[in-house]
C-alpha cells in the first residue's frame, strides 16, 4: 500500500481519522488503528486521530485496514495460465491486474480469479492472499508463480528467501548505459521525502539488480535491457535504474514520463521465470514474450533507426 491525496478545501478543518474514512471507505476505527501504527502519515510526520488538516497538507497511506473477510472466487478475472500442476501455477499476469486485494481492490485481482480455477488454495499460504509467494506490480506484466500446495509454497518461499529463483525482466529505460553490462547493489528503503515511494537510502535493505544493454537507440535516446533480480525489494528495478540515472521509460513514478515515448505504464516485463520444482526437483524455466504495447514501441525505435 503506497498512496497519497492532498488536502482538498472541502475537507480542511476535519480530523484526520474522519477524513481518511470518507476518502477511502474505511471504518474510522481501522483508520484510527493505522494511526496508531503509524501507517497514516501527515505531510511525512506521524500525527494523533484528532489533528484538524489543513487545506494542501499531504495524507499518505502506508498500510491498510486487514480485511475482513478472505477473497472469494471470480470466474470473470482472466488468468493466464502457463504451466499447471498439483503443486503449481505459472501465469502471465497482464499490465493493470493487481496481484492481490489490498485498499482499493477488494475485487477484481489475480488472487480472485486464481481462486475460481484453483480453490484449494484458499487453504494455502496467507488466507488474504492465498497462493502468492512473490508479486509483480500492478502495471508490470509478466510471470509469477503461484503455490497451489502447502508444501509448495515453503519451499518456494524458502528459494525465494535464497535468491535461487530466476527472475530477468525486459526493460526500457532512458539514455544510454557507461557500461555495457554491470551490478547495482544499492540498499533500497522508503523515501524520507516521499513516503509512498522508495529509494536507495544507506538504512534500507540490501539489493541487488544486474543489468545487460541488448539494444540502444539513437531518437530518442534510451537503452533496452535485461535485468536480473537478485533480491526481490518492492519496486527494485525501477529505483535501482532510476538511481543511476536511468529511469524505465513511461514509469511516471520515478521520472520516467516523457513526450516522445507515449506510453502510459512502465516498460518493465518479467520475462524469464526459473526455479526448481518444489515437490518433483525439476528445473523449470519459462519465457514470456513482451505483450504487444511493449512490443510495438520497440517497432517504432527500430523504424526510425532506419
């Protein structure tokens, strides 16, 4: 949960936890108990149940309230599916799916339509996002594996916690790279200044992200890339690159929004899926081709490099 609203005149003067509630739905005592938590931040700072707002100030939402009931199936959620066995699932989530529900998307994710196809893993990992064992974000599309056993999703979780899953993803970022190949390890954490954003901060957690240049362009300039995850951190890819100069192309949140590549989500696709079967010890590999609004800005590139 990384969302944030600014204080509209309508609603200067109200306590924060009334506020909260009308604009997102929740009860004022889920609102009041992510106060508590320290999950509601005004203007960055942590603030009681009772502060009045002021017009302009800046609401950010770091968590959410708990459901309050498991999701429940939805025939109507496409769900892509790979690979299938008793033990797992391989998808391809498309761009704007949200993985699980969450503030806003009590409805409508993966995790429901995951959920029509393969009940039984509603008894298989977290009951609120059953099945999940890593996630893609929801404008990033791609593959994901899913448990559908118990005993599958420890020992995914556990490679997972290894780093032995292979995890490449094709981007598009802006400029050209100094080097052709090369490793960004750069501890990644919440923004001091943007507390719905991360960033590469000292305190945060280790990362690690490689890279590979497969393609550069010349107008406008930006770089296609492989990249290699070798820790999972919310938003790695995009900080990492975003750190170095490099932003992935159509990614508004870190700076990657501009006129002369209208795209209107981030070019970042998850492309390889490699692991070892959690019950058989099979290797596993999958590929995934880019979706077809990715695919078509390379076209453009390529027709006006010649």
């Amino acid at each position: 949960m990384n969302e944030s609203v600014r204080v509209p005149a309508a609603l200067a003067g109200e306590r924060v936890d009334s506020a909260v509630a009308l604009l997102t739905g929740w009860s004022r005592a889920d609102v009041q108990t992510l106060l508590s938590q320290h999950a509601v931040l005004v203007d960055g700072a942590t603030v009681s149940k009772s502060h009045r707002l002021r017009e302009g100030e800046v609401i950010e939402l770091l968590e959410e309230p708990a459901p309050a009931v498991p999701p429940q199936p939805e025939p109507d959620v496409d769900v892509p599916v790979r690979y299938e066995d008793a033990d797992v699932v391989v998808v391809a989530k498309p761009a704007g799916l949200v993985v699980h529900p969450g503030a806003g998307n009590d409805t409508g994710t993966l995790v429901h339509g995951l959920l029509a196809r393969y009940p039984e893993i509603a008894t298989v990992g977290d009951r609120f996002r059953p099945g999940i064992v890593h996630r893609l974000d929801r404008e990033t599309s791609g593959l994901l594996v899913v448990a559908r056993s118990e005993r599958a999703y420890d020992n995914l979780v556990e490679q997972l916690g290894a780093h032995t899953v292979e995890r490449r993803y094709g981007a598009l970022v802006w400029g050209h790279l100094a080097t052709a190949r090369g490793m960004i390890d750069a501890p990644i954490g919440r923004s001091e200044a943007r507390r719905t954003r991360m960033a590469v901060r000292d305190a945060g957690r280790p990362a690690r992200t490689g890279y590979e240049v497969h393609e550069t362009f010349e107008t406008p300039i930006c770089s296609r890339l492989e990249c290699r995850l070798e820790t999972g951190r919310t938003h790695q890819i995009r900080v990492h690159l975003t750190a170095i100069g490099h932003p992935v192309v159509g990614d508004g949140t870190y700076g990657g929004l501009r006129d002369s590549i209208a795209l209107s989500r981030p070019f970042l696709h998850a492309a390889v899926l490699g692991f070892v079967h959690p019950v058989s010890g099979e290797n596993l590999r999958f590929k995934e081709p880019l979706p077809d609004e990715l695919e078509d800005v390379l076209a453009a590139l390529r027709a006006d490099a010649r």
